[in-house]
C-alpha cells in the first residue's frame, strides 16, 4: 500500500503515518521528496487491510492499494489451474462444459423434455431453477422442494448431473443433496452468509458475478467459499449494468482474460441472462469460448413461449442444438473440445 503525504506534511504527521504502520507489524520504506512524503507500507497481508487505517490520519492525501484484496482465489495463491470435477466431468480442463436447460422447472413434462433435448444435443450438465431469486414478490417464486425433487428424477433418468441455485443459507444443505453443483446467483454474490454456509458445504459451486460487482468483489467473494474449505469453485461471467440498455445486460467478455490472468478458478459464462433476448445468446455464447471461458450456462425451454420465466432469452431445443455444432466448431480453432 502506499500513502501518499500532502505537500508540506510535517514531520510529526509523517512519523504518525509511520507508527501506524509498525503497530500493524508491517515495515515502512520512506520515499521524502523535496514537497511530497510518500510512505510505502510492507507486509504480506497489506491486500486485506483497509486504506482507510491510512487515510485518516492527519496529513495523508491518499492511500493507493498495491496488493489485490482477494487472496485465495489469486494467481499469487495458486498457480496452477483449478479444476473442479462432477462426477467424472472435469470444468476448467479442455474440454467445453455445458450446462443447459430451463431457467425454472415447471412440471414435469417441461423438465423431461428440456433434459431430453439438451443431453441429445450434448449439453454435459442440466440447470434448472427450484428457488427463483425473483426481483419482484409477485414473480413465481420456483416450485422450491417439488422441483429439486423433479430434477433429481431427471438426473436419475437422463444420468446427467444437475445445477441448481440456492438462495437461502438455511437450504444449502438440502439442496446440496439434490444437487451436483450448487449456484449462488448475481443477486447474492455479496450475500456472506449464504457464502460462508456454501464454503462449509463442500459442493461444487458456480458463483455468478453480482451485476453491479467489479472483478476484484467478485473474486473476493469467492475468497469466502474458499476460506471456508471449499476449494471446487467456478465463476461465471453472466453481464452487468452499464448505461447500455439494447440488451439486458452487458456481458463483460474481457473478464474472461482478465480472470485467467490473475486467477486460477474456472470460469464460465452465461449468455442468455446477459443478452436477455434468444437471438443474442448464439453469439455471446461463441464470443465467450472464443474468448477463453471453461463453459457455458445456457437457457433452454421446450416451449420458450410458454415459459413461466426467462422465456425470451431461452433457446427452443433446435436453436440449442444448432448453437452446440457452432460451438464445437469455435472449441476446435481454439484448441479445445466439446
Ligand atoms: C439464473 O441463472 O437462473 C439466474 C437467476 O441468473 P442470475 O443470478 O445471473 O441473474
Ligand atoms: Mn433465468
């Protein structure tokens, strides 16, 4: 960290800059200019310190974070890449994981021909939602318990394992029993109990990016999955709110680089919530493998207009099997495989 004086601090704010920081049991290299102090503070665990113990004290006119805030999740922690393996399928490898199908369960019929036509067309794991994070109270909440229940039939009958979010600390270990992966979704990136409840668990889990959440909130939130012992951690890049409005969200693809670079997690995106409309998804869902990312989360409806949620965004079983032979294609040029 570096804490940077005001021109003419004195001599006893410089000191008091200094003291803080040796009571911390971090070291001190002083840089005195001609009319700028800057103070640099050493240690190895500056990245988890907040500036603010700096930026208070008399004299100081900035305090510049070196060390990234997240520790676990880093490149510096680890450097190899992680992969996270569901039931013999390994994320993070070369193979191209997909997982697919309704944004929520609905009944039966709609889940069973769903699961039919994405492991028809290749899709490696079903996603489907029983706990709907719904913006609005009036929404359909999902059909909580009955649809954990009807998709652990359709994983028993399609042997393909499942995805399913959980919203609420209090469930995460009865999902977790339904469930192959777990998903903490946009809305509760920041929500540290349910993260912490997740971390304990030990089942897989995708953590999706808060859609207002830069990359370094992102990748201190899976910090607390990570610290808790949970070390099988995918992210997923699914947009975020920009001031551009001719799409749902704006999916970030330069994210995808960006986390290979400093992390060694996993990461996959999902298209369709961030296009928000099913004729954007094909793209988005190439860009991203084009770009680099470990998989794809894909909406997927038997009856896309008859969706109870998401229906706009969701492929009917055609479209999803047009965009996996496209796909297969992209994986190809970039050295890797679907
Ligand atoms: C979902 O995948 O079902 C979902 C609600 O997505 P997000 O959390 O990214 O909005
Ligand atoms: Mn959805």
């Amino acid at each position: 960290m570096i804490v940077e004086m005001r021109t003419g601090a004195t001599p006893e704010e410089i000191d008091g800059v200094v003291q803080r920081v040796e009571s911390l049991g971090l070291r001190v290299q002083l840089n005195l200019g001609t009319d700028k102090t800057v103070v640099a503070v050493l240690g190895s665990n500056t990245g988890q310190l907040s500036t603010d113990i700096f930026a208070v004290l008399p004299g100081v006119e900035s305090v510049v974070r070196i060390m990234k805030p997240y520790k676990l999740a880093s490149r510096e922690f680890k450097a190899e890449n992680t992969l996270v393996s569901i039931d013999g399928i390994e994320i993070g490898g070369k193979r191209i994981i997909v997982m697919a199908g309704p944004c929520a369960v609905e009944n039966e019929e709609q889940l069973m021909e769903a699961t039919s036509a994405v492991k028809e067309a290749g899709a490696n794991v079903l996603r489907g939602g029983a706990f709907k994070p719904r913006t609005s109270p009036f929404s359909f909440q999902g059909l909580e318990k009955a649809g954990l229940e009807l998709l652990a039939r359709a994983r028993e009958r399609f042997n393909i394992p499942v995805i399913t979010e959980v919203v609420d600390p209090r469930d995460v270990s009865m999902v977790s029993k339904y469930a192959d992966i777990l998903q903490v979704g946009s809305r509760n990136m920041q929500n540290f109990a349910l993260l912490t409840t997740v971390g304990r668990n030990k089942c897989p889990v995708v953590l999706k990016r808060g859609f207002s959440c830069t990359v370094t909130e992102w990748l201190t939130a899976a910090d607390y999955l990570l610290a808790e012992g949970n070390s099988q951690v995918i992210l997923c890049e699914r947009g975020i709110r920009t001031f551009e409005d001719s799409a749902r969200f704006s999916l970030d693809i330069c994210s995808i680089p960006v986390i290979k670079r400093v992390s060694h997690l996993p990461v996959i995106v999902d298209p369709s919530h961030a296009a928000g409309h099913y004729s954007l998804v094909p793209a988005m869902a190439k860009a991203a493998i084009a770009a680099g990312a470990d998989g794809l989360l894909i909406e997927v409806h038997p009856n896309p207009v008859e969706a109870l949620v998401d229906g706009l965004q969701s492929l009917t079983p055609s479209r999803f099997a047009k965009l996996m032979e496209e796909l297969r294609q992209i994986a190809k040029s970039v050295g890797r495989y679907i």
